[in-house]
C-alpha cells in the first residue's frame, strides 16, 4: 500500500536547513548538514556527479529512498530554490507535485521527471500524487514548512530523520508550530554509520 | 582514562525538560521523557522503587551509565530538584559535587552517597571530582545549564543522548547557548529499542 512519508537531513540541534543571510555561511551551514549525501555512489550517479563515492548504510538508505518513491510533493520555495539549482535532468525521475498558488502548465524534464503546479492545497495535491503513484509511496519533499503542514494535517504515515553530528546554532527548525497533542510516533528503526543515524519514525494520531 | 560525560533523555524536537507551569501538565510531560526508564529493571532496583522490570538495551545502557560513574556533578538547581525528590537513600552511591553559592557542610546519605558543595565554579568542580574518580567516570549529571558550561568550556569527553520518540512542544533545550563552532562532534554509537534510541557522541574541539 502505498505511503505517505519525507525523509530529511537535521542537525543534533534540530535544523534542517540553514537561514544564514551571507552565500558563503549557508553554503557552509548547508555542506555540515547534506555533506554526506554527496559522498553516496547513488547519490552521485543520480545527479551524474561524479564516478565512485561510498557504499554502505547511508548509500543504502539514499538509493532505498529514492527508489520507493514514486512521486514526489514539495512546496513552492523548495520548488524555487530547484528550479535553478537542479540539473535539466533533474533528480526525481518521477511525477512531482508543486503546491504553489502560481498558475502554471505542467514543466516536463529529460529523465523522465514531469512537474505539475497544484493550486487547490496540500490535500489536493496528495490526491492527485495518489493516482500515479503506482504501488511505490509518495514523497512530501520539503521544504520544512510542508512537511510541518502535512504533518498537522495527519497525512504523514511514518519519517526518516537522518541525524547529524553537528550543531548549527541556528537555522529552520523541523519541529515548530506542530501539533504536537495529535501526533503520536512510534520509532521504528535507527540505522547508524560513522557519518550520521537515520532513525525512522512511524506516525499515528493521538 | 577517567571520562568526562553526561547522558540525557531528549524528545525528538530537542528538549530535556518540560517547563509547563501546572504541575499535572508537567508531570505528563515529565513522564513522555523518562517513563522508558522507570521501566528498566535495574533502575527500579536501584531506587527500590518495585520488582520486576524490563530487562534488553534500555536497561543495559541505565545499568553501563550508573556502572561507568564513579562520580556524579551537579548544578544547584537539580540538587535543589532533588533534595526534597530523592530517597533517603539516594541513588548515585557516589561522591556528587554540587556547584552552588551556597556554602554549605558535606551531606552524607545512607548508602554511599555523599554531597560536596562547591563555591568556586565548573573547572573547580571538575578537578575535586577527579581526585575521587577511582578509575571510574565523571557524570556531569544537569541540569541542562550545567551541561552546556562544561559543553562550552570543553570539558566534556563524550555524550549520550537517549532520543525519545514524542514531541513536547516546549521546555528546555539542551543546546541552546552553545559555542556551536568549538564544537566537534563524532556519532559513535547507536543502540535502538522499540521505545527509545541512545546515541552516543564524542567531542572533539573546533
């Protein structure tokens, strides 16, 4: 059956994303946080990258990931931030769904990744993911504000945090403005490497 | 090698400690943090609270960090927690170094646990535990502002967080006010059970 979940990258401190202002901190805050990712053979070949990289747990979980989603969802400043930072193949290889409140034809990509602009909210776009999923799960993919808003909708079945050695001191929080009383979590499984622990967590209703 | 370390229960949104006001609301909030380890055989032993108990990781890492400390600092607001909160016989069974303003005579409790006062700071504290180790560990036991003076001043070895799968919403963050930068950290171990997982780190300076 098919699942709802995300998967993300925080710190020890509880960051999934840097907010320095100046280029060069972010890009830095950014590196402590997805730097491994780039280390992963699939990651590297998905994104034709470069030859090589490590295989182990964290290329696992990477190429687990990427292939048990079927479609993915984001929000519009992740859509925005990729539209320019993405490869003209981009990484999906899969229908994505972008909530956004621009009106705009679907977006169609080599490599097989179409994105389609939903303009009626995140149950709708849900529902559309649902119909092309194809028995694989679908993927809300960020950014942060997303994922908290289909979390406190109760439409997330489970999560993936990969957790990070480091301590960013500031930066976008994932777990803010949650309602926290209507979500019960279970964890279902930590798998650790030298480099980070991805812990996967199973969402209820509380 | 005598280590210096603490070991804290953490939600998944990065607190140690609920700050609710109303003492039931805190109670429960309390309870989502540690309730995993009033079940554990050897704590409950250890504070002869009742029989029984659960016995697997959570209680082999409860019975490893009591076992490892051979003695436990303190600041004065959990010694002030605790006074009234702990058993006549309370349960370190060790020297604890108490940094406060108070001065104040040893205090000697059944069972082998004596309280030093000490009036002239973290570093002092530190040098005093040291002299008593006996070969064993140094807890720096919270709360949560004791850890981060030691964590900032760079005199922590190494660090386990037991992560707990509820979201509270609020308390008090364990890394809050950190010299983020100074810094280093190494994920060292992670040990998963169905109701928590204990992460291990080991500093390094930035």
């Amino acid at each position: 059956m098919t699942k709802v979940f995300f998967s993300v990258a925080m710190s020890l401190d509880g960051f999934v994303g840097p907010v320095d202002p100046d280029r060069e901190k972010w890009m830095e805050q950014w590196m402590k946080l997805q730097g491994w990712q780039g280390e992963q053979k699939f990651f590297r070949e998905n994104l034709h990258i470069g030859e090589g990289g490590e295989t182990g747990v964290d290329n696992d979980v990477v190429k687990e990931t990427f292939e048990r989603t079927g479609v993915t969802i984001m929000g519009k400043r992740m859509f925005d931030g990729g539209e320019t930072g993405w490869p003209e193949e981009a990484p999906f290889h899969t229908p994505v769904f972008v909530v956004t409140h621009r009106e705009r034809e679907l977006w169609e990509r080599p490599g097989g990744t179409t994105f389609y602009f939903v303009n009626d909210g995140i149950e709708s776009a849900l529902k559309q993911a649902r119909d092309v999923a194809d028995g694989r799960d679908i993927r809300i993919g960020g950014g942060g504000q997303t994922l908290i808003q289909y979390l406190n909708a109760g439409l997330v079945d489970e999560f993936t945090i990969t957790l990070v050695p480091v301590l960013l001191g500031e930066g976008i929080r994932l777990f803010e403005r949650l309602d926290t009383d209507r979500i019960d979590l279970v964890g279902s499984d930590a798998r650790h490497s030298p480099r980070v622990t991805h812990l996967k967590y199973t969402v209820g209703s509380g």
